[in-house]
C-alpha cells in the first residue's frame, strides 16, 4: 500500500500554459508492485489555481478530477471576448460611417476616387478639387467618358445589367466573393500572428486538434487554388497552345520570388548558419507552381472538351446529358488521377515507413511523449521530420515548433510547412482550383452552388471519417504541423462551404461587396509581408507590462484595423503588390 506524504505547511506548485489541455498520469509503487490512474483533456483557465486529490489501498489507485480553489469566476474569462466584440462592432460603425460619406461625396475633396478623377480629367477638369460634386456628377461623369470611349451604350447597359442578373454572378468582372475569402482569411492570419488575444483558441495546437489559427493558412492555399482557374481562364486558347514557354516562364518567375521573398521573411535576425528554408510562402510557391504546371499541361485538351459543349449550347442539339454535367470532372481526368497519386504517396511515406528506433506509421510529437515500447525523443513529426532534417540538417529546419509547450525542448526541431506536407497542399490548392472552375464553367448559380455544396459535404464526410470526428484521434488524426490527409479535408470542406456563402451573398444576391476585406484581398502580399516584417513595432504591437485578454484583443483588432486601413488606401490609389 503506497503511504502518502504529508507537506504540512510546505506547498508544491507547478505553472502551466492555460491555452492548451493537459493530459496527467500519476503513478504509486509499493512493494514492486506500480498502480497508477489518469486525468485527461484538463483544460485551465487563466489566472487560477488548482488541486487534485487521489485515493490509493491494496488493490486500487483511483485519482479525481482537478477541481478549482481560488481564480477569477468564469465569466471574467469571457471579459476580452465581449470587449473585442464591441471594439469590432465600433470600428466597423466608423468604416460605415466613413464610406457613407465618401460615397455621397462629402468627402471628395480629400479622397477623390481614382474613376472620378480619371473621369473628370477626360472632361477637362484639371483641378478636381474644386468640382462640386454630388453622386449624380460621379455618375455623369463615368457614364460620359465610357460612352466617349466607346465602351458602353444605353442598349448594351441594359442588357449586360439582364444578362448579369440572370447568371447571378459578375462573370464579366472580379469575382469579388474570391477577394473577400482571401482578404477574410488574411486579416484573422494578422489576428492570430499577433497573439490571438492571448486565447488558446485564437493560437495554433500544439499537435493533433483543430483551432481556428489552424484554418487560415489551408484557406489561404485553397483561395490560391480558385485563382489559379480565373487566371487560366481568362488566357485565351491560342496563348495556351502558341505560347506555352512564355506561361511556363510567368509561372516558374512567380514560384521563385514568392520562395526567395518567404526566405526573406523567414529568417529575420539569423545566421546563415541556421537559415530555415521552409516556410509559409515557400509552401505556397511549391504548390502553386505544381497545380499551374500541371494546368497548363492539361491546358488543350480541357479547353477543347469545353469549347465542345460551350458551342453545343448554342445549338439545338444540346441535350444536356451526363457528359455535359460534369464538365467540371471529365475534362480533367488527368489532373485528378495524378493529384490523388500524390495523396496516396503521402500516405504510403507516413504510415508504411519505418524509422530506426520510432514505431511504424509514427505521426506523433516526440519528446517527452509516452510509449512503452519506444523511446521517442528523435521521433518527432514521424516521417516527415525525418526527411527535413535529413535534407535539410537540424539546423535549417524550424526551431521553435508548438510541440516543445507541451512535449518538452527535448522535441527535435520540426517545420510545419515541411516536404512530405507539400504533398498534401497541392492536394488542397487542387480542391480549390476544383471550385475555381466550378463558378466558370457553370454560368448560373443554382449549378455552381450545388457542386460548392456536394464537394463539402463529400470532403466532410472523407475528413470526419478518418478522423473518427475527433480532431485528436482516428486513423488519420487532425494535425496542422503534419498537414494530415484528414486535416486537409476538413478544411477543403470549410473552403467549399465558405466560398458558397460568401459567392451567393457577395457575386449573386449582393446584399454586401466584401468591403473591407476585399481589400486585403486584392493587397494580399503586400499585408502579408508588412505585418510579418513590422509585427512588434508601434501601433501594430504595445509593450504592455501586465497584459490581459482585454488588452490583448484590443491590441491585436487594432493591428487588423490598421492594415485593413492600409489595404482600402493602396486600393483607393490603385496600388496592389503582385509578382
């Protein structure tokens, strides 16, 4: 029977980080004989203390759950949620405010818009400041000079504005449902790279679960996949067969800088010695330039099976059969099946190769981990930790990874945006590349809408089966350091689901245009790389000396307004960053 120890007066304490859940494991020997129970998914709140107590004899060792003895109530944790709420809500009444008066023109002497003043400068007004200006004039003023160009007529006005109306979308214009995705997925990467308010739900797991700092980056990858399908789309036939070294170029010229301008932004502030050469934009240089290669190679003969269809549609013989359903699948066959391929090597890799001294199929942290038959401390990342340090060294792979706050600095250095995990992000920008074509090859957006929904409930259902609909177990856990094939699903799900939302508010019904996210949208690089270089200076990051979640939200919403500021000035002047 194990004897308890009596402290007395003396008081054992241990600090942990209230953002993640902990899983504890006690254990009594006595007489060689070890008994021991478990307390698992405790999660902590802020500010508080805890205690535990445990009940031992001859046969059993039963220990109860960690029970609260002093903190602040439970709604105080709330406390930084609702004020970053009504920060959110007054700063949002501000833009409103802010473009009701731009619009009616009250503020147009200090931001004429970009088309009025190219408008007015045509009619001859060189000083548009002293235009007197009122909606009507700005109206007048655009209608005249595109009719002066010749670009517009009262006739082809109107039945552009039917025509729009019965496709439902902008299919002649930006899909701006696209720009708002982007721009919505950036700004919470600003949020979350900030701090997150300091929640653990706003921060990144520290290896298998799902948060919403988890989601932003594969929603980033599947945007980049829906544009690459408008760009292909808008390059004309004869461009794609005539000239297919030039495309080939554009797309490895952009790989290159995106990579060399990620290792930029990587390595701030370190050695050569110790450059990292993965990274987030280096991850997205990869998978675009595989899934635009790949296009482009499939390129003919996609554009000669729909340009097949597209003319039958015009003729009676148009009968809309299965074939002519599914112009979104058969044409690119090939693309599909060598994308699958590389799912199925990713799988083979992570769970059918062995590493000296780790367990088969390992997908785990390492370090302080626990397994009784394996030491784990140089297994971490499994498969795909092996290869970067093999490839790369130690000292050129990701030195900080989020398992070392629950796992212990004994875990080995581990890159998030890793080699194998390359293999399942083109996977992800090829789901997104999936939707991009839906909403162009579908000119009504009944059809659109339900491929975007059948693809998320068939991700869905894939993600949540391998899973187990647990982000922490299953086959295939959920896991954002190893870009797990279940991960990828589920987000690939949120993508087709978001995008739906956001295609029939934005593009079809237009009960909003996206602003301000369309902005960043359209500004993606220039605000990923401002706030990635200027994360810690003022007024993006305060030095606050005892910080709270409501200072923290506070702070970091400011950091967003400011660059989403930034993002709707560099599109009021015309000014977008693009490679």
């Amino acid at each position: 029977m194990c004897s308890p120890t009596y402290l007395g007066s003396m008081t054992i304490g241990y600090y942990v980080n209230s953002r993640y859940k902990y899983d504890f494991f006690y254990s009594c020997t006595a007489a060689n004989v070890t008994r021991s129970c478990s307390i698992e998914n405790q999660q902590f709140e802020a500010e508080s203390s805890y205690m535990s107590l445990a009940n031992f004899n001859d046969t059993a060792f039963e220990c109860f759950s960690l029970f609260k003895t002093s903190g602040p109530k439970e709604i105080k944790t709330y406390l930084g949620l609702i004020f970053g709420s009504f920060y959110t809500i007054v700063l949002l009444f501000l833009f409103l405010t802010f473009r009701h008066f731009h619009r009616n023109g009250s503020l147009f002497v200090f931001f004429p818009s970009f088309e009025t003043r190219q408008a007015a400068a045509d009619l001859g007004h060189a000083d548009v400041e002293r235009i007197s200006f009122v909606s009507s004039f700005s109206s007048e003023l655009s209608g005249q000079r595109q009719l002066a160009q010749g670009d517009l007529t009262s006739s082809n006005a109107q039945a552009s504005l039917e025509l729009q109306m019965q496709l439902g979308a902008g299919l002649h214009g930006r899909l701006k449902s696209v720009d708002t995705f982007r721009g919505l997925s950036l700004i919470l990467m600003i949020f979350v790279n900030y701090g997150g308010g300091g929640y653990w739900y706003f921060n990144h797991s520290p290896w298998d679960g799902l948060t919403l700092a988890d989601l932003v980056f594969p929603w980033f990858v599947f945007i980049m996949g829906v544009s690459i399908s408008i760009t292909m789309k808008s390059l004309s036939g004869n461009e794609l067969r005539m000239r297919p070294r030039s495309a080939v170029g554009k797309i490895l010229k952009r790989t290159l800088i995106l990579f060399f301008v990620g290792l930029i932004i990587s390595n701030r502030d370190v050695l050569v010695d110790t450059l990292r050469i993965m990274g987030v934009l280096q991850r997205l240089s990869i998978a675009y330039c595989f899934v635009a290669l790949l296009t482009l190679v499939n390129a003919r003969y996609s554009q000669k099976a729909n340009i097949s269809v597209l003319s039958r549609r015009a003729t009676s013989d148009f009968k809309n059969g299965v074939a002519d359903n599914l112009l979104d699948l058969v044409p690119f066959v090939v693309e599909w099946i060598v994308v699958l391929l590389l799912v199925a090597v990713w799988t083979l890799i992570t769970f059918v190769v062995q590493i000296d001294g780790c367990p088969r199929g390992y997908v785990g942290p390492g370090g302080l981990q626990y397994d009784p038959d394996y030491n784990l401390t140089n297994c971490t990342g499994g498969v795909a930790g092996f290869i970067d340090r093999t490839v790369f060294g130690l000292d050129h792979t990701y030195q900080h990874p989020t398992a070392r706050q629950i796992y212990g600095y004994n875990v080995l250095p581990y890159d998030p945006e890793g080699l194998l995990g390359c293999l399942t992000s083109i996977f992800l920008t090829f789901c997104g590349l999936h939707a991009g074509r839906v909403i162009c090859i579908y000119w009504h957006w009944k059809p659109v809408m339900l491929r975007l929904l059948v693809c998320a409930i068939v991700t869905g259902v894939l993600g949540g089966g391998l899973c187990q609909l647990n982000t922490t177990s299953g086959p295939i856990p959920v896991n954002k350091n190893l870009w797990s094939l279940s991960f990828v699903l589920i987000t690939a799900c949120l993508g087709f689901t978001i995008l739906a939302i956001l295609y029939i508010m934005v593009d079809v019904l237009k009960w909003w245009d996206g602003a301000p996210f369309t902005y960043a949208g359209m500004n993606s690089l220039l605000l990923y790389v401002g706030h990635e270089l200027l994360e810690g200076w003022f007024p993006f990051s305060w030095g606050v000396q005892y910080p709270t979640h409501e200072v923290f939200m506070i702070e970091n919403i400011t950091a967003c307004a400011f660059w989403l500021a930034i993002a709707g000035y560099c599109n009021h002047i015309q000014f977008y960053l693009k490679v």
